[in-house]
C-alpha cells in the first residue's frame, strides 16, 4: 500500500505587480499551474492513500479563481483515483479565526475527500487494515496523538509546527498555532506521519516528515532558496511512501517560475560606477539570464548614497526583463568598540581612528590599508608635537 504526501499548497498567493493577459496577478498563476503539474504526477503514480497537510489556500476567503482552479483539479484527481483515500487537514492560512466562518475545504467533500478542519478526526478504513489520524492547525494538547492499536497501519496527518523544526524564525513570520515537541510523533507505532506547515523538505524523525510547499509562497522565499541549496534539494516536490516495505521517494516537481539567487556582490569600497559595472556582470553570468524570472542580488557593505546614485535606466530594463529583480544592498555594520555606560575600557583616539577609516566610503582607487597606516603615521606625528610643545611649559613649573 502506497501513500503520496504534499502539503501547503497555497492557491490564491499574490505577489509582485505583475498579471498575466486575463489579469490574473501572475505569481498566482504560477501557484495554479504548480498545483496542476502536481495533480499530473500524482495521478501518473496512482497511489493508494494521498495526504494534504494543510494550507491548500492561501487565505481563509480565497478568491473565485482560487477556489474554481482548486475545486477543477480536485475532481479531475477523484475521477482519475476513484478507489484513492484522500485527506485534507485545514492548515493556519485555511483555518477560520471566528465560529461564524466555515471552512472553504468542506467544498471538496461531497467529491469523496476527507476533510478535517474544525477538529481532529480518526478515519478508519476496514477493509485495508487502516487508521488515519487527522489533525488541522489546532492548539497544542486539544488532542491525543496516539495511534490505533487495533489497526494494522497508522498514518497521522497534520498541520504544525514541530518545536526544533523553524528555530530562528522572525517574531513577524507566518507561525502555525500547534507547535509540539517532537517527541509527541516519535512513537514508533506511527507506520507515517505527513507534516504541514513548513515550506522545505524536512526530516523530523525516522518516519515523520514535511514535504515541503508546492511553490515558494513565503512572505520571503530567499531564507528558503538558501536552506534548499544548503541542504542539496531537489527543490518542491512530494513524498511517496511505501508502507510494506518502508521505502520512500521524494518526486520533485518543477515549479512554474525559476527563483534566481545570484551569487553576492561585495561591495566595500565601491563607487556608484563600479557596483553598476559589477551588477551587470552578476545578470550577465546568470544562468539562462533573467527573463521572466524572480531574481535577488545582495550586496553587501555598500552605504545608502552609493546606492541612490545607481544608474536606474539599467535597473529598469532588468526589472522590466524579470517578473521581480532586486537589489538587496545591506550598509556596512558599525562595530563599536564600547558601549555607552557599559563595562571595558574606552577605546583609545588611535583605535577610533583606526574604526573610522576601515568604515569610511572611499574610491576604488584608494588602498585601504596604506591609508589606514597613513592615518595612524599622522595621529603620532601630531602627538608627539603636541607633546613637544607641551613641555617648555612643564619645566619652567618645575
């Protein structure tokens, strides 16, 4: 018996100005045709159980399109895999806040698809020897995590965010409300668990896993872009499982727009010329260039007016090439040496100095080091005249 998990899916997501020629905003586009070529995959593997973790929409009152894209495939899926268990749990972006709203996801269950949003549900399957527990995005504790023991196979599903899983996130960042230690999915009864929430593939334990986001639908998708690379992933894709035998295959999928992170640009030093030189070379080495891609240049140490004298015509024609190209200059960090009213020693005149011009903006003509050395050259020749100068008057005193 075989299982295909997917999770946080995201139709509805909008970003950046662009719409495509029937006005849909083009990011959303993406997300739909993302989700088709998913359906496709999913429907050329045929697997016996298929498992949606949470945040199918991207918001709890999606738009018509959304929800029509969604509604299409969903039954081109249940008519392809009549005899397929389906089951969706609502994730933090499904999930309504208020008693009042329903949850769009009931839409889908008159086509055979079990829904768990408001609350956990256990589904138990017979005739396959099967229990599915079903948790949506819920509190920690409103539910027990145990598995069935009369049940030959256990499967849990949810939507959550495992403690360990996410550990730097910003205080501002989406968070799902379930967040749990991962020792509550470590019982070795569990023959699966299927994770929602975060957007990478993710190991969490022998048998628990996120699979990752069908697309990048992150407020910010480069954190993301940078841990795929660090980690050597495929990119988005699915998990396939076999429960006989315990083998398991992670099927990428292409997503409908490239995300293109150019290598960084130190700019220390840079005039506005040479960081315009040095930004056309980064879009010139680009890797099948930058047409019609989400493109990021980060370039560091580069102070605010170096960057408000850039040549925009030709940020322009990139931006105009790219569906999104931008220039993510950071400013050189102050190190300080002290801390007003904190402990240690003031820095010396010599030190500040020294700090100073390490930091000052300079032209690219000019060595760095020989003027720091300048600088220090000067400070003691100053000293020592004023050292000079100072003692015909201290041995008059005496």
């Amino acid at each position: 018996m075989r299982l295909l998990h997917l999770s946080d899916l995201h139709l509805g997501f909008r970003q950046f100005q662009r719409t495509t020629p029937t006005g849909i905003n083009q990011r959303e586009w993406d997300v739909a045709q993302s989700f088709t070529r998913a359906i496709d995959r999913i429907i050329e593997l045929r697997p016996d159980i298929l498992l949606i973790a949470g945040d199918v929409f991207h918001t709890v009152r999606p738009t018509n399109p959304a929800i029509l894209h969604a509604f299409a495939q969903f039954s081109r899926l249940m008519r392809e895999l009549p005899d397929a268990i389906v089951v969706i749990v609502a994730g933090n972006h499904d999930m309504p806040r208020s008693s009042e709203t329903l949850c769009i996801l009931r839409l889908f269950a008159p086509l055979g698809i079990h829904i768990a949003d408001s609350e956990a549900r256990r589904l138990s399957f017979p005739e396959k020897n099967l229990s599915i527990l079903a948790v949506p995005d819920m509190p920690r504790g409103s539910v027990a995590l145990d598995p069935d023991p009369t049940a030959r196979f256990n499967l849990l599903v949810m939507h959550a965010e495992i403690e360990g899983a996410v550990p730097a996130l910003p205080a501002d960042s989406d968070r799902a409300s379930r967040q749990i230690p991962v020792a509550d999915i470590l019982n070795p009864a569990w023959d699966y668990v299927a994770l929602g929430h975060v957007h990478i593939y993710m190991k969490m334990g022998p048998k628990a896993f996120y699979s990752g986001s069908l697309d990048y639908t992150s407020p910010n998708v480069w954190p993301e872009v940078e841990a795929q690379r660090a980690q050597k992933l495929p990119g988005k894709g699915m998990i396939e499982r076999d429960l006989e035998t315990g083998k398991q295959t992670f099927h990428p999928l292409r997503v409908a727009r490239e995300f293109l992170d150019l290598p960084p640009v130190a700019g220390r030093g840079f005039s506005a010329a040479d960081l315009d030189k040095a930004i056309a070379e980064a879009v010139a080495r680009a890797p099948g260039g930058i047409e019609g891609k989400v493109v990021r240049l980060v370039v560091r140490d580069i102070p605010r007016h170096i960057v408000r004298e850039l040549d925009y015509t030709a940020l322009r024609e990139y931006r105009r090439a790219a569906l999104h190209f931008d220039v993510d200059a950071r400013r050189p960090e102050v190190v300080r040496n002290a801390v007003s009213g904190g402990p240690g020693r003031r820095p010396s005149l010599a030190e500040m100095l020294r700090e100073s011009l390490r930091n000052r903006v300079l032209a690219s003509d000019i060595d760095r080091d020989q003027l720091v050395e300048l600088g220090a050259h000067y400070l003691r020749e100053a000293e020592q005249v004023a050292s000079t100068r100072a003692l015909p008057s201290a041995v008059e005193e005496a």
